[in-house]
C-alpha cells in the first residue's frame, strides 16, 4: 500500500482534483473532511446523489483516494457521504478552502477548543494587549510588568492578567508576597464548572503597592498558596454545560471572565501575559479576546522565525491574515550590549521578511486610471525601514538588573523612569500608541 504522510494529504487531493477538474463544477460545493486521526472523506449535498453523471465522477475520484492517500483515506464504506445541509457538517471543525478550488472546504477535526483561524474582531470598550512569544525565556512577563507600572505612573488603571497557567510567576513581579490574593484565573475556571465562580471571584484580585498614581490590579495564574494546582490544571481548559444544556467552550468562558473583570474594576486597560508556543492556551489569548494589539517577542534566531512562519503560514492559507495583522507587532527582547547595532539589523530583516512572505499584501504592478486603478486605495505593505510597519522591533536592551523575575518587584521600588525608559523606551510608547490611537500602527494602511 502507498504509504502518504498527513503534510502530502493536500497535494494528493490537488492532484486529483485536477485531473477531474471538468467534473468539479457538477459534484460542488463540497467537503473534504479530515477526522481527529488524519483519515479523509467527502461530504456532499444530498440532492446530487442519485444523479447519473455525478454518481461517475465521485466514484471516480473516491476511488482514486483510497489508491493514492493510502492509510490517510477514510475506509471503503465510510469515504463517501451525503447530506441535507453542508453547513452543518462544518460545526465544530477548522475550516478553510482549498486553493485553486475555492467550492471545496476543508475540514479539520481538531481536539483543541481554541482555533487559530477563527479571529474575534477587536473588542470595543477597554482595551486588550496580548504579550506572546514562539518560545520562552525571553523576558516576556518582565514586560508585562514594566508596562503596566509605567502606564500607572502616567495615572494609567491597569489590570494585569497572568494566562501563562502552566508556568505561572507574573504576579511575584507586581504584588509583595504579603499582597496575594488568595485565588487565581485557574481557581475561577474550575469552579465555574460547577457553578462556583462567584466563591473565588470576589478574592481573585489584589492592588499592587507599586500603583502610584494610577492602579495596577493583578490577576494571578494561581493564588498566594496553589493547592493542587496540577490537578486543577487539568480541569480548566474543559467545556461547560450550562443548566440550560448549552456547551461553552473555555475561550468563551475565559472571555466572561475577563468581561466580569473588567466590568468590575473598569480599567484602562487590560494586559495579558500568554503563554508561549503554538498550542490551544495561546490560540485563545491571541485570536479569541479581541485584542488591540498582539505584541510578538523575538529573539533572533532560527527557532523564533520558523515558529512565527508556521504561525503566519497558517493565517495565510486560511485566509485571516487580513483579519488579525493591523493588531500585530514585533517586541525585539533582550537586545545585546555588543555588537546591538548588527544584532538588530539582522532581526529587522529576518522580521521583515517572513512579514513579507506570509502577512503583507503583494504590491501590484504600476497601473493608470485607465485599467481601473483608484487612488487612494493602498495595500497593506511597508518598507523594511518603516519605523511605524508591524515587523520593525520595538527593541528592549538587554540589563542585569531586569533579568531575573524574582527580582522586579523590589527593583522597581527603587527605579525612575529613565532607568525604565533606557531599557523598555520604545515597547512603553509602542503600548502607549495602541491605547492613544486604537492599534500598533500610526497609519492604518
């Protein structure tokens, strides 16, 4: 039997959608779904089965299926299906078109809630920044922390989010130990499974003592004792059935959460800390909360780029792109003493390009009036150079004194903001223009 890996399932189907393109237009819209295990089947509508002429052709196609995906097809009796309405079978999938046949979807059975190309459009009312990294140890939650006391020297309300649950340690850099309140974002998602969110909601939230002329309030991963915290763990990202039989899945539940929150304290404005990598937890503080801006901490190095191009690939082939990229922007993290100027110039351009690849529109050729050009109308595309593009960093220097997490709590007591602005300058003024103008960019292409 030929043997196919799951990343050649769709250049298989292509080629043979091609060789029976004439066919297509009389069997679509149809469906390729591919269960939770990889094997694929085709869904089509329940009025063309008993016709003659697309009888043959999907015949013929299900045939060359099972000759050519070899354990990634369905078996023989379970390739084929028919029903009443295409849209239905879509439920609960990932769905996207397939390119070059644009009446064909793709359906992916995935076993996360979290979806990577469903985009909730940016949330009116407090805004929301999202602080992500491909991968950890980049001083992502140092950040999170320094942002939120400069905006609350500038009078700024912050309420701080620690949804890194799986390494939790956000709230040590903003609240004395002595400070803790004694539940946290994982402590409210299990309860509220049952029912219970309102026993832990009302001490989930504590003041930073580092507030000064505005607020900080913190909501920790976990509170100041975790109880058993792995345990909960594996309980919070589960589903909900409300009394009334309604499922809710844990993004949705997360996004009540942060709504009850914020209606609560009324901040100014909401800052996340997510979780690295490229996993369901991310997904859902990514594409789910309706963020403002989404800040992407780099490294550079090959392991950052080839995780944010998997990323950006993805949007790409499903679509969405155009729905998310306005809120992105690059964060260079911990940008080297020596040799800075060669470091940051080759971040830039890594940065710079797979944006280019996989984010910003194709500049069309020079047209005239003539064929149809309108003025005014310009694509989403900048300049390496551009100062203001969602690619450019925003660097923040590398310091001893803000290197270790353990630390930041004491060490902004005794900071000033020109220490803070030598070091985190241009991600304070970045955030800063997010909340002053709606999203990370000056010009809104």
């Amino acid at each position: 039997m030929i043997k196919v890996s799951f990343d050649e399932i769709t250049d298989v189907l292509l080629d043979i959608f091609r060789a029976n393109s004439e066919a297509l237009p009389a069997i679509s819209p149809f469906i390729v779904n591919r269960d939770l295990y990889g094997k694929v089947s085709l869904v089509f509508r329940e009025e063309i089965e008993d016709h003659p002429q697309t009888k043959e052709a999907i015949e013929k196609i299900s045939t060359l299926m099972a000759e050519k995906l070899g354990n990634h097809c369905a078996p023989s009796d379970r390739i084929v299906f028919f029903e009443p309405s295409l849209d239905s079978v879509k439920i609960g999938g990932v769905c996207h078109s397939m390119e070059e046949f644009p009446s064909v979807t793709v359906v992916d059975r995935v076993t996360c809630e979290s979806d990577w190309t469903k985009i909730e459009p940016e949330k009116s009312g407090c805004p929301r920044i999202v602080f992500f990294s491909i991968k950890g140890g980049v001083g992502r939650s140092t950040a999170t922390a320094i942002v939120a006391w400069a905006l609350a020297q500038g009078g700024k309300k912050v309420m701080v989010v620690d949804l890194d649950l799986e390494s939790p340690g956000l709230s040590r850099s903003l609240l004395s130990e002595d400070k803790r309140p004694r539940f946290g974002v994982t402590d409210w998602l299990v309860e509220d499974l049952v029912e219970n969110g309102d026993l832990v909601f009302k001490d989930m939230v504590a003041t930073s003592d580092l507030s000064y002329d505005g607020e900080i309030y913190v909501v920790p991963a976990h509170g100041d004792k975790p109880g058993e915290y792995i345990s909960k763990l594996g309980r919070v990202w589960m589903p909900k059935t409300t009394p009334e039989g309604k499922r809710e899945a844990w993004p949705r539940r997360l996004n009540r959460l942060l709504l009850d929150l914020e209606s609560t304290l009324e901040p100014d404005v909401i800052l996340i800390d997510s979780r690295s990598g490229i996993d369901e937890i991310a997904s859902a503080c990514i594409t789910d909360l309706g963020a403002a801006g989404i800040l992407l901490f780099a490294l550079d190095g090959d392991q950052t780029w080839s995780g944010y191009e998997v990323l950006f690939r993805h949007w790409l082939k499903t679509g969405v792109s155009e729905l998310i990229r306005e809120r992105l922007h690059v964060v260079g993290a911990m940008i080297p003493d020596i040799d800075k100027g060669d470091y940051f110039r080759e971040l830039l351009e890594n940065s710079w390009k797979i944006f280019t690849d996989n984010i910003y529109d194709e500049i069309p050729a020079l047209s005239s009036p003539e064929n149809g050009t309108t003025e005014g109308i310009y694509p989403f595309n900048f300049d390496e150079a551009d100062e203001t593009a969602p690619h450019y960093p925003w660097p923040i220097r590398w310091n001893r004194g803000f290197s270790s997490l353990k630390s930041i709590h004491s060490k902004i007591t005794t900071i000033d903001k020109t220490q803070v602005n030598g070091v985190f300058g241009s991600l304070v003024e970045g955030v800063q223009k997010i909340l002053d103008t709606g999203g990370p960019q000056d010009d809104r292409r």
